[in-house]
C-alpha cells in the first residue's frame, strides 16, 4: 500500500531576475525524500531559507514567485501530483491537501465571515453539501475548543483574537476532510500561552481525524510535542532524516547537535549589585487616552543586563519609548545616574542622549539601505565626539573588530549583508557613541537560533568589555535565562514581578509569571501533555484567571 | 481617515482583551467604541463636508473680490467717467462692506437665490441650472463610457500582468495622461473634422434638438474627456486589484483549489471596492471641472463656457455661482467616495 504521502527526490528550483535583464536560477531545495503515513506527523526543521515551505507548498503543487518543481516526484496516495494539469491540481488543492499558513489573521479574508470560509472547500468541491459542512465545522469549532461553536462561524475575522483564528485556520484545513494537512508555522505569530492551547488542540485534531500531517517550523521544542517523525534541511538539503525521539536525544549531524543544544546556554547567577545607573519611580504612559504602562517603578545597575520579558500588548517596547525619552510619560520619573532626565527627548542635552542607544528588532529598517556601512557606524562617532577623516575610520574599524566583522565591510550597504550581520552594524552604532546603558528591544527575534545565539554572545562579550548596562526586552523566558542579572515580567502595562533572576524564576509564583513559564516549549516529549495535565488540575483547584485568558 | 481611526481603537491591547474576556469592558473603552460607529464616522464625514463648502464659499468670494479690474469700468468701457462709474458702484451695491456682502450673498444661497447677473440682469440660478444640465449630458456620456471601461481595462492588465496587452495599454494610458485636455481636444478636431471631415465642430446644441442630435454633436468632446479621465482610474484599478490579488487571503483561496473567477469575484473584488470607488468619484469630480476647458475648446454652450463668459465681463453673481457649484460637486462627490469606503470596511460595518 502506497504511503499518503511520499516525496522523492525532489528538487526546486527558482528564476532570478537581475535589474539588468539577465536571469539565474537558484536551487531552493536538492534531493529531498520522506515518507508520511496516515495518521502520522512529520517535522520539517530548518532555519529561514532552508526550503521548509518551498516543500510544504510543493504537496500543494504551489510555488510563490517563480518558485517551480524541476526534478523527482511527490506521489500522494501513489499519485504524482507535479504530473496534474490546472484542474486536476484544483481538485487536490483544498479537497485532498490542505493548507495552514503562519499568519491565519492574514489569511483569512476580511470581508467574509469564519464559516463561510471555513467551508468553502469543502463545500465547492463538491464533498458535502452546505449544511453538512456547516455541521462538520461546527464540530471542529469544538474539537479545537474554540468558544461558543455553534456560533462561531458567524463571526468576523477581526471579531475574533490571533490564538483564536489560528485554531479557525485548522478547522478550515480539517473541514473538506483532506488526506494530507501541511501546516507551515502556525504558532510561530502567537504569544507562548497561546501557543500552547493551539499546539494542544491541533495535536488533538489530528488525532481525532487521523490525518497525515507535515509539520513545518523552526522551533525544535515545538517540532518535539507534535510529530512522530523530523527532517532536519539546510539550505535545501537534508541534514537528518529520523524518529523524533532519535534526533532529539541521539542526534547524529553536528548541526542538529547544534540546534539541540541551543536553549541550554545559560549563565550563573546575578552578580552583586553595584550602583544604581537607571531609577524609574511610578511611571504611566500612554497613547491618546489609553494608559499602556500604569505605575511602573524598577531600578537597573551599573553594567548589568536588566530583562524586561513579556507576552505582545504588554507595553514592553513602550517602556523603551519612554526611556528614550520618544514617548514623554503622563507622571513619574526617570533618573539615570542620579540626576533626572527631561521626560522629553528634544529637552535633554547631546550628553544625556549619548549615553542612551538603542538596538531594534529589525536592523534592516533601522538603517538607511543608501547609506555604506562606514557612515551608519561613523555616523555618532561625528554626532557626539566631532570625529573625522582618518581618525574616523580608524575608528570604525576598530568597531567592526569589536564587533567581529573586519574591515572589509567598510564600504558594504546594508541589503549586502545577511540578518545577523545586519544587526552585528546596529550594535557597533550604538556601541560607538560610548554608551552608558542599550536599550535592546527583541533584538534576536527576528533572527535564526544559532545567529541569535551569537548576537547574545557577542553582547555578553562585549559588556565584560566595555561595562555597558543592557535593559533587555524579550519575550523568549530562555534568553531571560541565558543573559539577565535581573528581571521584571510585565503583563497588560504592569510589573508582575522584578527582582535578581534566581528569585523572579524561582517559585513561589505569581499566577501569571507561573502560567508564562510553563508554557515555554521544552525540547522534551511528552511535555505537552504533562503541562496541560497539570494546568488541568491547577483550574480544578482554583485558577479562573488561566480559563479567562482562553476565551 | 477611517484606517487611522480604526488603529487608535485597536492599540489598547489590554483594553480589547479585557472586552474578549467578556469582563464588563471600562467606561473609556465604551466611549471608544460608540466613536466608531457607523452612524458617527458617517455624520461626522457629512459635517466636515459642510465646513468644507462653507469655507470654500469663503475662498470663491474673496477670490473673486480680489480679481483684478472692475465690472463698472468694463462695463462703461469710454463712459466710464468718475461719477458714472461710481453710480453703477452703487446700484450694485458694491459700497457696502465686503463682509455683509458675502452674509447677504451666502443667505440668499441657502435660500436657492444665486442672485442675479450684473450683465443681463438674468436670474444667476436659473441660468446655472440650464447650463448645468447640458455640462451634466457631456460628464455623464464620458462617465457611463470612461467607467466600465477603465475597470475592464484594468483587469485585463491585470489578467496579462506584465506580457504584451498590459504593457499597450500602459503606455498608451501614460501618453494619454501626459497630454493636456485642451491639446487632445484640438487633435481630435483637427483629425476628425478637419481631415476625415466624419465629425462636426463647433459641439454646440441647442434648445430644440433631440437627444439623437445631442448626442452626434458631443462625439468630439466626450471622446476628449474619456481620454483624459481613463487613464488615470485605469491604472489606479490595476493597481488597486493587483495589490489585492498579492494578498495572502487570495493566496488562501488559490490554495483552496478554487477557480480563478471565483477567486477574484468573491475573495478580491469586496476589498477592491473602497480604493476603486475614491478613484472613481475623484475622476468624476475632476470631469465636472474638467469640462471647463473642453467646453471652451469645443464651444459647447455648458456651465463652463458660461463662466469663462463672466468671468471675461467681470460679471460677479456668475462667477461666484459657478464657483460654488464646481466646489459643492467635488466635496459631494468625495464624500461619497469616503462614505462608501466606510461601509465597505467589514471592521467598521461589524464591530467587535
């Protein structure tokens, strides 16, 4: 008996066109194989461009762009799909293959209500008639435990919140009761207590209608609750192809070894607290009339890494803003080093913003792309110290060593370097005005794990150097782990919960800081169904804070 | 407007949990979300539509004030001796203070009195509502062609998107939008009249005409205005579509296995609807005013050839009149647009 789906050799390749006229093709994916079974998942893992949805799409017969198929053959049920013409491809398309893509709150049209997208596919292709479809998803809706099923389908994308649609992306996948699911990062979008109920509820779904699923994400904590079997790409290659248990705790490539091991960096203990470099006393702020921080007070040390961790909304990069001085706070105070600073930026002196700098989340649109990588980094050195000429460039040099990039980026632009170097620039700028403390705001979360990883090193490194102080804003509970003294969590504009790291991640917990913890992904099996267990019988007790959060 | 409303609604995170808890949503939260109703974004359109007219009123009459030269001496012409000139003055009452004037002006609007014309001493309403109706024959002919047409169009160009048909009609639409109103008029004329002798010149209709006859006459400067017009809703539909089309909710539909029809009538089309229908009351606004100069161009007896003759004059009543209409079309007419724009926003129509 042929396997649901079975993917041979295959092979993708796409056409680039150069501003000249000239074309080139790329090869996205080379000589990949795998087997999926019904019933059964597998994970695709894999850093960004190492073709995970390139492949995931091919089940689909799909390329973005001029993304195309050149070679092998991707047989579902025994049948080679990339033979099809555009009608047999319409009848596998949403019928026997579905899709569920990362951000369902863009892949649901606004100007449609839930259900009737819902069951669209099913319903136009013949599979059932309206009213049954209608009633399979209302049985969806309530296998993936979405409020009020009966109803939900009657309700507006925009009517409903991220953790929700995502679920209702699933519904829709599993409503035309396809063979095969692929499921391209669906939780990637959504905050970690969120992740957990959609992860919980899709492992379910599929288990309920055992479909053969593929399962595509970076997140190898994630890829290890859910399926049975993980390839491993890179750059469209295979690295490792094996049982989940195998490649999560015998891996047998050095690069799975490495992406193993990635969430066990951490570093000791708090250090002795020196001097106090930030105080902030009472802080409210907000846009038009609305409060986003209320009554904020916490205090940072000289050269240490204070994390601020917490989900989206819950005024993290706010808190930046008001430090920076971008956003002037309603009431309370901010002294740095002692002395107040002006609530407003235009009011402070060149001194006092100098000795502030920011790294963003996303360094490409944090730099002028015209601008060469010698003026992006020389830029504050002019601005604050009048530096020029040869002086200038030696200095820069001397940032881009600091920074372990060499002298030959000089004359780069931005769009000519890769992610992570990219935000290596970023920091070299803000390291150049000589700064007391650096707001980093998600500076790696945009960024693959194990570049991620060496931007973490690099500022570890270069804080031992320089004696910088980091405020740290996060949302990912294992770098709070891996680089804070200290840490404050933040929920809906409020401090929870601050202090040194060993305590604030030490129970006893507050209800919110517990149900953060335990939602983080842990490369273990089984913790899946242990975290749920015992959130189970921690509502039993008491906890209705968590079954509001839900719905 | 309405998209930059809709964000501030939507940043209180903490708020619209809050209200998805189904926990008793605060007092600020409430008044935030009456702010965008429906029936409040609407009036509140309709009233600065209303401040707008007001204030162009304003615009129209010390502009028109501010012309240089004088209908008295214009009027006189070699008479015009000190005393003459200063008694015509009076009879117009043009020695009482401009700002009661301008009161008494905008009173007798708001009672449908244009007040009459200092030239021929003719009601200024009547003769605008005549000559309006004939300016209304040529902008609705060009209408009812230019906007099918352009919509067509710009799905073809989007259907063959980058190969040949896309690329002739881009050009051609860059050409045409290049090319003043008044010169593409002379073209035609001298191609259609002058070589092929197919067509008539002077467009001028008169009173007693049919329809028909209406009609054969105004082929020129409909032709003129459509070429205009075209263009520029034609590449604003391409691109309105096309932006829609890259969208990942159609990238949804396509991976539903549904056809490509479907797709784009029932997963494109209702998000086109807003950009196309401000184009397109935005072009026709600007084909209300654009017949002034065909008019001219043409000698077609409509509102626009009527005030370029007052204006020559220095005939006041007239200018001010048709100054206020011009206006009143444009801001009705993007009012519609924003109007529509706000029904057709699924967030806005259904609130959370």
């Amino acid at each position: 008996m042929p396997e649901m789906l079975s993917v041979r050799n295959l092979r993708v390749e796409v056409t680039a066109h150069q501003p000249d006229g000239s074309s080139s093709r790329l090869v996205l994916v080379d000589d990949v194989s795998f087997d999926v079974s019904k019933g059964k998942v597998l994970g695709l893992i894999g850093e960004s461009g190492a073709g995970k949805s390139t492949i995931g799409l091919t089940a689909l017969a799909y390329g973005r762009g001029g993304v195309c198929m050149t070679g092998g053959q991707v047989l579902l049920d025994g049948e080679d799909i990339s033979k099809l013409d555009t009608r047999g491809i319409r009848s596998v398309r949403g019928a026997r293959v579905a899709y569920v893509a990362q951000s369902a709150a863009a892949a649901f049209n606004p100007a449609h209500k839930l259900g009737r997208q819902v069951i669209e596919a099913a319903f136009r292709h013949g599979i059932m008639t309206r009213e049954e479809a209608r009633k399979r998803a209302v049985y969806l809706f309530g296998v993936l435990g979405l409020p009020d099923p009966e109803n939900f389908g009657e309700r507006y994308p925009h009517q409903v919140s991220g953790g929700q649609l995502q679920r209702a992306m699933t519904a829709m996948a599993l409503c035309a009761n396809p063979e095969l699911i692929v499921f391209d990062e669906p939780t990637t979008a959504l905050d970690v207590t969120t992740q957990i109920e959609v992860l919980a509820a899709i492992k379910h779904a599929i288990a309920e209608t055992n479909t053969a699923a593929l399962y595509i994400t970076h997140d190898l904590a994630v890829v290890a609750q859910i399926s049975d079997d993980i390839m491993v790409l890179r750059h469209g290659k295979m690295v490792e192809y094996g049982p989940t248990r195998q490649i999560i705790e015998a891996p047998r490539e050095e690069y799975t070894r490495a992406l193993v091991s990635i969430r066990q960096t951490s570093r000791e203990a708090a250090r002795p607290d020196g001097d106090v470099l930030l105080n902030i006393e009472g802080l409210t702020a907000g846009y038009s009339d609305v409060d986003v921080l209320q009554d904020i007070s916490l205090s940072l040390p000289k050269g240490q890494t204070f994390a601020v961790v917490g989900e989206s909304g819950s005024g993290k990069s706010t808190l930046a803003r008001v430090i920076t001085g971008l956003l002037p706070p309603r009431t309370g105070t901010i002294a740095f080093n002692g002395t107040p600073l002006p609530p407003a930026r235009k009011d402070r002196s060149r001194e006092q913003l100098r000795r502030i700098q920011m790294i963003y989340q996303m360094a490409d649109t944090a730099m002028n792309p015209r601008q060469k990588i010698r003026d992006i980094i020389g830029r504050p050195l002019t601005l604050y110290f009048g530096t020029r000429g040869q002086a200038k460039t030696g200095r820069v040099k001397e940032l881009l060593e600091q920074i372990e990039m060499g002298p030959q980026f000089l004359d780069r632009y931005p769009a000519e370097l890769s992610g992570g170097q990219k935000q290596r620039v970023a920091i070299a700028r803000a390291l150049a005005a000589k700064p007391e403390l650096i707001l980093c705001d998600e500076p790696t979360s945009a960024l693959d794990p194990l570049v991620a990883e060496g931007i973490l090193k690099l500022l570890l490194r270069l804080q031992e150097e320089t004696a910088v102080s980091y405020l740290f804003i996060t949302h990912d509970i294992a770098i709070v782990r891996a680089i804070a003294d200290r840490v404050a969590v933040m929920h809906r504009g409020r401090v929870v919960r601050q202090g040194a790291k060993t305590a604030v991640l030490s129970p006893p917990f507050d209800d919110y800081t517990d149900l953060l913890l335990r939602s983080v992904p842990e490369m273990e099996i089984g913790w899946l169904e242990r975290v749920l267990e015992g959130r189970r019988g921690n509502q039993r007790q008491s906890a209705a804070p968590i079954e509001m959060e839900r719905s | 407007m309405s998209a930059q409303e809709e964000t501030v609604s939507g940043q209180p995170g903490n708020q619209m949990s809050a209200a998805r808890r189904g926990a008793p949503a605060p007092a600020a939260g409430r008044a935030a979300r009456s702010k965008n109703s429906l029936g409040y974004l609407i009036a509140r359109r309709m009233a600065l539509g209303i401040a707008l007219l007001f204030a162009a009123s304003m615009l129209i009459f010390g502009g028109v004030e501010a012309l240089p030269g004088d209908f008295a001496t214009t009027y006189l012409g070699q008479e015009a001796t000190p005393q003459a000139v200063a008694n015509i003055r009076e009879e117009l009452g043009l020695d009482r203070p401009m700002t009661e004037r301008y009161l008494s002006w905008l009173g007798g609007i708001l009672q449908g009195d244009f007040g009459t014309s200092w030239s021929n001493h003719n009601s200024v309403g009547e003769q605008i509502w005549k000559r309006l109706s004939d300016s209304l024959l040529l902008a609705g002919v060009s209408a009812l062609i230019s906007i099918p047409l352009a919509i067509g169009l710009g799905m073809i160009a989007v259907l063959y998107r980058n190969r040949i048909p896309d690329k002739v009609i881009s050009i051609l639409s860059l050409a045409a939008i290049s090319l003043p109103e008044f010169f593409i008029g002379y073209l035609l004329i001298q191609f259609f009249t002058v070589q092929l002798g197919i067509s008539e010149f002077p467009a001028t209709v008169y009173d007693g005409m049919s329809l028909g006859e209406r009609l054969s006459a105004i082929v020129l400067p409909v032709a003129t205005l459509v070429t205009v017009v075209l263009a520029h809703m034609m590449r604003m539909t391409r691109s309105a579509i096309l932006n829609v089309m890259s969208s990942a909710y159609v990238e949804t539909a396509e991976l539903k296995g549904l056809s490509a029809l479907r797709i784009i009538a029932e997963h494109a089309a209702p998000n086109a609807v807003a950009p196309v229908v401000t184009v397109i009351a935005l072009n026709l606004a600007a084909l209300v005013v654009g017949v002034v100069v065909v008019e001219v161009v043409f000698v077609y007896p409509g509102i626009g050839q009527y005030m370029v003759d007052a204006v020559t004059v220095r005939d006041m009543p007239v200018v001010q009149g048709c100054g206020l209409l011009f206006a009143a079309i444009y801001i009705v007419l993007n009012m519609v647009a924003d109007i529509v724009s706000i029904l057709a926003n699924p967030r806005l129509r259904h609130p959370r």
